[in-house]
C-alpha cells in the first residue's frame, strides 16, 4: 500500500489540542486508521548521524530503527508487525527519508486495517508540511485549532513541552505561524476547526472532518467510550484521562483557574492575531512586555522544573513515568550507538 492508494493525512500545529478525542472518535469508521503517533519529530536531530541515505545499509539501519521507536512507544499499534525487510523493499527506490519511512510503516499497518484513509497526529511534523507534500502529492492536512490560553496552560502541565507559560507561548506561536503559511499556499489541502465547537457541537464537526477526508460519518463515532483503545490510554496517563468520556465544555474556560492573570496577559500579547483571527475573546489589554532577558531566564528554570516533573511523575504515577523513560531511553541509546559508529568509522578513515 502506498500514498496513491490511501488519502494520507497529517494532523497539526501543536499537541494538547484535543487531538486523540478527535483521533479516536474518527477511528470508528473502518474506512480510517490513525494509531497512537509515531512523534518522528524527536528522533530527526539523529538523522544527521545515519550518513548517507542513498547507501542501503544506512537507510536499512534508519528503517530498524524507527521500527524500535515504534515499538518504544506508551501504546503499541494493534495487530501489526512491521518488518524492516518488506518496508526496505517497498520504499528502496522511492526518495530516501525518514519520513518515507515513518509513513510507510503507516501505510503497512493501515492495509492490515484496510483503511483508505490513514492520519498521522503527529502534530510536529507542521514544519516537515513542504518535505510531507513533495513525497506525497495527494496528503491533507487537519489543522486543529484551541484557544491559546486554555492550550498553553494544558502544555504547561506536559512534560514533553517546557514548564514555563513564555516558552510554550513562543512555541505555540511558531506552530500557528507554520500552519498559517501553509494554509496561505495550499488552501485545498488544508481543514480548519476549533476545539471550542468539537467540544460544543461534536457530530457537527466530525461530519465536517470526515466529509474533507472523503469518509461517512458514523454515529458510533459520538460514543468514544466504545473505544478499547479509548479506554486504554485514559489509565495510561493522567494527561489522557479524559479521553473515555464525552467532551467536557467546562475546559473551555479551565485556564482561568489554571493561570495567573499576568500569565493570560503574556499569552493575550504574544498570540494577540491568532485570537483575533479565531474569535477568541481578550481577557487583558494584551500589552505584557515580553523581554528576551525574561526568556533567558525561563530557559534556565524550565530545566530545573522539568527535573522536577520527571521526579514527580516517577512518585506519583511509576507506570507513566516508565513507559515515557523507555522511549526517552531508547532514542539516547540509538544516539549513542551511532555516535559511536562514527567514531570508528573516523578512526578506520585515519
């Protein structure tokens, strides 16, 4: 199976967007397959060390590799056993990437699924959205929009992003920026939907994203709590707790107990025409003044506080804790074994 026999789809901008509720309501119709995501994103500043991609034994070692990370991840995708031989074979004369790669093992696991349209919610991946297009001239792209108040303050509580409302901000904001030039280019491919009307009027907005997919909108898709998998990830970790269950407007406004209202007032500032362009109403004057001493010193005590998190989570819930430590440690131990490759292969060169 490749990209002309599926409608392949990337979701985007920026996680915490309520993504796996979308995800996992849409994976009701058995016309789709969207697995937990691979999030290659982490794993591309070791691209660099693989050399070559042309030589096939460095593309094969990529492909086991990714393979590995997949297998590393908190929530394994169901019934599929990807082989690196087969994706090699499948992908070997094709443009050489990792992410003809990661997509290829989408591709395999959505024909055990027999899904004609496959998405990726590995929301990152906006600022691979060119790279995505020259390798698959048919891909969409679901963008997913949240009021930045309410999604900046769920980031603040992610140990993958920073703890530190300014950080997460600029972070947030460069996503939406990447999401809007793209949109800008290539209308067509692009959906936009808020979270707000998902958690108001969910059936309204699935048919919308399943009549862009080119799907049939399903009625079981308005019971998420049917979902085994639904229910799988809310016990995994606390970040996913709510995913068994229906929307809960009452996170619309969370951010208001959740923040400080110096805090909305910096994110007011920094995402002012994101909010305008959206319709989300100002709380502040949005006038905060944002100075790069002020990030200095958030890049310095968001270190210490992410130390803390990992110590935190590790007492308060170990399963969660283990899972995450496992991937964290298996893209380290890829590293390592590749800077020590290259080591050697600089002394054989000598």
């Amino acid at each position: 199976m490749s990209a002309s026999q599926v409608q392949p789809v990337l979701m985007i901008p920026i996680r915490r967007c309520s993504s796996h509720a979308l995800r996992l309501r849409l994976n009701f119709s058995p016309d789709f397959y969207s697995p937990y995501p691979l999030h290659i994103v982490d794993f591309m500043p070791l691209i660099g060390l693989y050399g070559d991609l042309n030589d096939d034994n460095a593309y094969f070692q990529l492909i086991v590799d990714l393979i590995g990370l997949q297998n590393a991840t908190m929530v394994k995708w169901k019934n599929v056993a990807l082989d690196p031989v087969t994706i090699f074979e499948a992908i070997k004369d094709r443009p050489r990437s990792p992410h003809m790669v990661a997509w290829e093992m989408l591709f395999q696991a959505g024909k055990v699924h027999n899904a004609k349209i496959i998405m990726d919610k590995s929301l990152d991946n906006i600022y691979y959205a060119e790279e995505l297009i020259s390798l698959f001239d048919n891909i969409k792209f679901l963008n997913v929009v949240r009021d930045p108040r309410a999604q900046i303050s769920s980031i603040n509580k992610a140990i993958i992003h920073d703890f530190d409302t300014v950080l997460n901000t600029l972070t947030w904001m460069s996503a939406y920026d990447e999401a809007k030039a793209l949109i800008e280019k290539y209308p067509d491919r692009v959906l936009t939907i808020r979270y707000e009307d998902f958690l108001t009027n969910q059936e309204l907005i699935l048919k919308k994203i399943c009549n862009f997919f080119g799907m049939e909108f399903l009625d079981s898709m308005l019971d998420v709590s049917a979902s085994s998998e639904a229910q799988k990830i809310s016990t995994l970790s606390a970040l996913w707790q709510t995913n068994a269950s229906r929307p809960i407007t009452a996170y619309i406004d969370k951010f208001k107990r959740d923040l400080t209202i110096e805090e909305i007032e910096i994110i007011e500032t920094l995402t002012a025409k994101y909010m305008e362009e959206y319709g989300y109403k100002f709380m502040t004057k949005a006038s905060a003044k944002i100075t790069e001493e002020m990030i200095q010193n958030a890049k310095e005590s968001t270190k210490i506080k992410k130390q803390q998190a990992w110590m935190d989570l590790k007492q308060k819930d170990s399963r969660d804790y283990m899972l995450r430590k496992f991937r964290s440690d298996y893209i380290n131990m890829v590293k390592e074994r590749l800077l020590q490759q290259t080591k050697i292969n600089l002394e054989v060169r000598v």
